[in-house]
C-alpha cells in the first residue's frame, strides 16, 4: 500500500469524538450541551457574585473567580467544536485549527493547575502565618502570581505546538479523540516523536509538576500546623477551609496524571477519553457546586447577586 506524504501547511484531521457509534451522537450532544452550559453559568455566577461583594475581594476569591474565567476559556475551546462534529457527517479539523485548538488547551490547562497552587499557598499563608497574611498575599502578590501562571503556560503551550508543528502525517488522520490532544496527534506522525516524547517527559513534567509541588507542600505544612492546635473544633475549622480546593485538585492532577504521564505505547484511547473527559468537561462544570455548596461566603454573595438583579 503506497504511503502518502500529506503537507502539514495543508493537511486536515479527522476527529472521531466521543463515540462513533451514530446511535448514541444525538444523546451524547444533549449531555454535553447541557454540561457546557452548567459550566457558563455555573462559573459566571461565581465570577459574578464575587465582584459584587466587597466582602469578597480578598486573595482567594481573587484566584478563583480568575479559576472560574479560566474554566469558561478552557471548556470552550474543546466543546463547541465537539458538539458541531456530534452533529456533524464530516468531522474535518483544519491543521491549522487543530495546532490553535492543543495551543489554547494547553495554555489555559496549565494555567488552571498554576491557579490552583496559587489558591494553595493562600490557604498555607492564612492557616499558618495569619498575622503577616495581608502582607504577604498583597494585591501586588496575587497580580504577580496570576501573571506568572499565564506566562508560564502560555510559553510552555508554545514550545509543545512549536514542536508539533515539525511533525509530518502520514497515511491516516484520523484522530481518535473529540479534541486536538497532543498524544492521539503524536500517534499519527510518521517523524521521530522522540524529541516531543523529551519534552513530555521533562520540560512538561517539569511545568505539571512544579504546581503540584508546591500544593503537596503547602498541605503538608498546613496539615502539620492544624495538628498543633489543641481543640478538634479549631482543627475542623481549619481544614474545612481547604476542603473544597483539595477536591478540585484531586479530580483535575488526578485524570491528568492517568493521561499524560505514560509511555506513548501505553496510550488507551477508550480510558483516555474517560479520563479527559473528567478534568476537561467534569472538573469546570463541578468546581462552582463545589466551592458553593458548603462557602457560606459564596453563598452570600450569590443571594446578593440575586437581590441586585431582581431589586
């Protein structure tokens, strides 16, 4: 069988989806609008209600309403796309889109995780050091983080997407995923993937992992200051400032190191899915029911959200 050689400035992918049984893509369109829209305005309200609140302008609450930003961003350079392709006999992707699409996903993921060890260190600093926390976790501070957090990712995505763009397709393009991930495009080159594989396993781990250090170290010294208080009510409250954030992170570093933290060869496309699913879809439509439900200060900012709208 003859091999074709496809231009990478002119070559377009094919993106199966979530599922290619034609039965199930009317259903799977429904759920998956129905999730995308929770997150809107799951996340929006969140966005909303804490600019609304004065009594919400504090460090936390600056990391995640800039969190929530980052989820609406995030699930809307994947979900949009796959709804159409659901709907869709011809689910085409441009090269060029495809290269746009993992560049965007990338940038914001990483800022997501970046984010999340910024909420970290707030909770380190206000558990274990209260009375320097308002020097510490200083608007400049927290401008500074959130900064760091999108220029890291950002030049990060770039390197990824630099390096794929290198790549040559040959034969099939046909992904077998509902997005542009790097690992199922990785698996259609015919080059030497050995560079990107380096890469993966280093600069990426390095920029995955240098956030999740810093959360596990951060607990860790949380954990052994809340251990030091006498009283159980005082450890309760203490942790149960935490437990919101900790549930995030472990769903999103969770499905991500199942994903992406694996030998090329060991790359399941069913599993995969699943697991993508969860932090690209699951994780941003979960987060506002899970720092609301149990935040009295959320809580209240959204009932003065409402009273501002019907007022």
């Amino acid at each position: 069988m003859e091999i074709k050689n496809y231009s990478s400035s002119t070559a377009d992918f094919i993106l199966l989806g979530i599922s290619s049984n034609p039965h199930l893509q009317k259903p799977l369109f429904a759920v998956f609008l129905v999730m995308y829209l929770i997150t809107l305005v799951g996340n929006g309200l969140i966005i909303l209600a804490i600019h609304s609140d004065s009594r919400l302008h504090t460090p936390m609450y600056f990391f995640l309403s800039n969190l929530s930003f980052m989820d609406i961003c995030f699930t809307t350079v994947i979900v949009p796309n796959m709804l159409v392709n659901l709907l869709s006999e011809t689910k085409f992707i441009s090269y060029v889109g495809c290269l746009v699409q993992m560049y965007f996903f990338m940038a914001l993921g990483n800022t997501d995780s970046y984010l999340l060890a910024s909420m970290a260190i707030d909770r380190l600093v206000a558990i274990c050091n209260p009375f320097h926390y308002d020097v510490v976790m200083s608007p400049r501070c927290c401008l500074l983080l959130l900064l760091g957090s999108c220029t890291i990712s950002h030049l990060h995505s770039m390197l990824r997407v630099l390096l794929m763009s290198r790549l040559s397709f040959c034969a099939s393009h046909v992904i077998k995923h509902f997005f542009c991930d790097t690992q199922p495009v990785l698996k259609l080159s015919c080059s030497d993937t050995s560079s990107n594989q380096i890469v993966v396993m280093t600069e990426t781990l390095a920029v995955i992992a240098t956030p999740f250090l810093c959360i596990l170290f951060s607990y860790l010294r949380i954990i052994i200051t809340v251990l030091k208080i006498p009283s159980a009510a005082g450890k309760w409250k203490a942790f149960s400032t935490c437990g919101s954030h900790l549930t995030v992170v472990v769903f999103f570093y969770g499905s991500i190191i199942y994903v992406y933290f694996r030998p090329l060869s060991m790359y399941s496309v069913v599993k995969d899915r699943v697991a993508t699913v969860i932090y690209t879809i699951v994780t941003p439509m979960l987060n506002p029911f899970i720092y609301s439900l149990r935040n009295k200060d959320i809580k209240r900012g959204l009932r003065k959200l409402r009273d501002q709208v019907y007022s």
